[in-house]
C-alpha cells in the first residue's frame, strides 16, 4: 500500500476546496515525484501547485490549486513520515535502548535514525543508513538545519564505536553538506577512556574546521543503567573525570572564541553537576542552542524564574510540593526559596526522586516512572498539588515511561498532578504561585518516541 494515500482532508482547507479526496493518492507536485513528508512539505510551499493524483479505482487525474506561500494544503496521511521510519544500523557501545528494561510499550525500543525526523523534530543521526541519492537529497532540497551524533571523527574509532563500516564516512558527509551550505549541530556522547581526551580534542578540532557550518557542539555524559548486562562494559563520569573533560572543552571554547567569536562546544549541565562545579552564567551559552541535549536549561531555568519573579506582591498560596529528578532538584529548591522570599507566604517541598527504576546512576527528570513517584512520595506531605516536570509524560498524553497514567498517581497519592513545561523557568514560577500553566508538549509520531527519552543516543 502507497504510505502517500491520504487518509483525510481539513476542512476549509486550500486541498479540500480543490475537491482533493481521501482515500486518493498523492503521486506529483508540480511534476515532482513525492516520497515522503520531506518531498511533501517543500514542493507544497510554492502558491501555485499542480497535484497529479491516483484515484482508489486506479485512474489519474490532476488538481490546480492557488494558496498562500507556505500555506499548509491540509492533506493528513495514513503515516506522519508518508514512509516507513527508517530505523538504526548501529550497535552503538552505549546506546540507552540497549539499557531498557524488558516489558516496556514496543516504540521506546524502536531506534531511529532518520533525517527526515532530524529535520521536523530534532532528532539526532549518525548519517550512517543515508543513501547517495539521500545525502543529494539534503543538498538539492536545502534541509537545514540538521542535528548529527558525531561522537568521534576518527573514522576507526567511530567505526568501532557505531559497530557499522559506514560510520566512518561521517566526516566526508558533512564537509559536503558544509559546501552545500547546510547547518549542522552535532553531539558526542562521551564515553570515558573511549572518545574524550585525545580522540575528543580531535572531534572538536575537526568540527571546528567546518565551522559556520557546524554551528554548535554538545558533549554529553553517556547514561549508564543497571540493565547492561552482557553490553561493553562502561562506567559513568567520576567528579575527577568529569573535572578534566570541562577543562578541555571549556580551553577550546575559549580558543575558538578568540578566533571565531563563538564557543562552538559547550558540556551539558550534567557534566558540570558530575564534577561538583558551578554552572556557567547565562551568556556563556550565546544563543542556547543546545537546549535540547542539556546544555544551559538549568541556567536558563533560574534565569526565567527570577525574571518572574522579580515584581511579584506577596501573596497567599495554596500548599504544594514539587517532584523532580536528582539532578535539577537543587536548583529548583533555589527557584522555590526565592519564591517565598519574594512573596512570603509560599509554602511547598521539594522532593528530589530517585531512579530506582533504571538505576541510581540516571538522575535527569525525563526518565522518572510513575512506580518511582507512588513508590517514593506515598505518605508525604504533597500539600494540594504535585508539581511535575511534562518530560516525564509522553509527548502529548498522560502517560509515564512505565504506562501509569497521571490519574493512577494522583489516585494513589490522594493529589492532584500539574504538569509544567520542563525548559519554562516563567511557567515554573506561575505554578509555583498556584497559577493555571498548560504543558505545550508537542504530539510525537511513534517512531519519533524513542528520541523524547533517549536525547543523548
């Protein structure tokens, strides 16, 4: 079955108005084959199209249609990739999906590396399942920006690495995107004793060079589990360990900001919290373009916070409590204490939880289950309303990583659960004064799930 049959059409749409039908597929645009979501969103930008269709009884007629410039035509597909997702070629030596435990929902161990997910929602690829006629695609259509799991450029250890042959081509594709004028951010998910020190100091000389087109690095601290039995054997970052990789990263920053007048590479929040260290002011982190991979959200959290803060009357709140992970739970104490110096009557905990159901190692909020909250706050004071990030629901429901539901928590604590947008420090404080905030966690495909809980894979 064609994945561009078209499974209904909006109405008041420019599609519908044309007389475009479900149950029809989408074949041409303005004489261009259309494959997928990709071929579809840029040939359909232009105001003036002419849409070649296959009716259910195989016959083919042709529509014109006049639109605005970039308006959308309204057409929904029986997949959101109009393709099946494509999924890794990789048996990456640190990858999380390896980590999970058995009996999970079947699309967190699905893996994918798609460009077609990098460029609509962010998604991280190794680049190492493109076709040639895929990386031409790139270049003639003008994806940008790309997001690209580095982790090495030297072609042997990334090879070894990514446990794939073709993971060594990565450099060369991306000094051909950079001709082509196609931006890049990229990550490394550091590994220690695997791809820091040297072989470190070598990846970011070499994005360094195709720099503007790279446009910003993020190193990442790999994620350990307690489920690695039978992988390669890693460790997680010590403080010592984690100390000398900011070192190196922030000598280079600091070079390349003399040259270039951007740090390029920045480490994320975690490194920092590994190796007992301060946080880098705000404008260190130039643009926070690497929000999604950790770098600056905690900064960035305080520094909304305050800003809301800043001109509150005191005034009497409801009793309240917060759930977060190991790992931003003091810094939202400081958000909470400067809330009730602000305004007085503030009265709520912070309860800072631990992983225990991927193991002590993972701190970071987005991996917390409903079982660890029940489990950890049952017979606490929660006051009236239970704080939590929205990056621990899936994108767009009410479901944790384990499939308890909001509602089962809230049975089970006897209070009422508020999401709140994880990277939002001005949602933060409203919520924190008992005001209404609505989590705007956008609606993920399936195969784009894997990546809300496994940023650094």
């Amino acid at each position: 079955m064609s994945l561009t049959k078209i499974a209904s059409v909006d109405p008041h749409s420019p599609a519908r108005k044309a007389g475009v039908r479900p149950g029809e597929t989408l074949t041409h645009i303005n004489g261009h084959p259309i494959v997928d979501v990709l071929d579809y969103k840029f040939y359909a930008y232009d105001p003036k199209l002419e849409l070649t269709l296959t009716e259910p009884e195989g016959g083919s007629r042709t529509l014109r249609i006049r639109k605005a410039e970039g308006e959308d035509l309204g057409l929904n597909f029986e997949t959101y990739l109009m393709d099946r997702a494509r999924s890794c070629a990789n048996k990456c030596i640190f990858c999380f999906v390896d980590q999970m435990p058995p009996g999970m929902r079947d699309t967190l161990y699905f893996k994918d590396d798609d460009a077609r997910l990098s460029f609509l929602m962010g998604n991280y690829m190794t680049l190492t399942n493109l076709s040639k006629r895929e990386i031409q695609r790139i270049i003639d259509l003008r994806i940008s920006p790309i997001n690209i799991s580095v982790h090495a450029t030297d072609p042997e250890l990334r090879t070894a690495m990514l446990k794939n042959p073709r993971a060594g081509e990565c450099l060369d594709i991306m000094s051909r995107f950079a001709q082509a004028g196609i931006e890049m951010n990229c990550q490394v998910v550091a590994c220690p004793g695997i791809n820091d020190g040297p072989a470190l100091a070598r990846t970011m000389e070499d994005l360094g060079q195709l720099y503007p087109a790279v446009t910003s690095v993020a190193v990442v601290p790999v994620g350990v589990t307690k489920f690695r039995e039978g992988l390669c054997s890693i460790e997680p970052y010590t403080k010592e360990q984690a100390a000398a990789l900011i070192d190196q990263v922030e000598d280079f920053a600091a070079r390349f900001m003399e040259k270039k007048g951007t740090n390029l590479v920045w480490c994320s929040d975690e490194f920092y919290l590994i190796a007992g260290r301060a946080l880098p002011g705000k404008a260190y982190y130039e643009d926070m373009d690497q929000l999604e991979n950790g770098v600056g959200m905690l900064r960035l959290l305080l520094h909304q916070a305050s800003m809301a803060l800043e001109e509150e009357e005191p005034e009497e709140t409801e009793p309240f409590s917060i759930a977060t992970g190991l790992s931003a739970a003091p810094f939202v104490q400081e958000i909470v204490d400067n809330a009730r110096n602000q305004c007085g009557n503030i009265k709520g905990t912070v309860y800072p939880i631990i992983n225990r159901f991927f193991g002590e190692t993972i701190t970071v909020s987005g991996l917390i289950t409903g079982t660890d909250l029940i489990e950890q706050l049952n017979g606490k004071d929660l006051g009236k309303r239970l704080l939590i990030p929205d990056n621990m629901l899936r994108a767009g429901e009410q479901v944790f990583l384990d499939d308890v539901t909001v509602e089962q928590v809230e049975q089970a604590l006897g209070v009422t659960v508020v999401p709140v947008p994880a990277d939002s420090g001005f949602d933060l404080a409203d919520a924190i004064l008992g005001r209404e905030v609505t989590a705007q966690c956008p609606v993920l495909p399936p195969e784009a799930e894997y990546y809300r809980y496994n940023p650094s894979s």
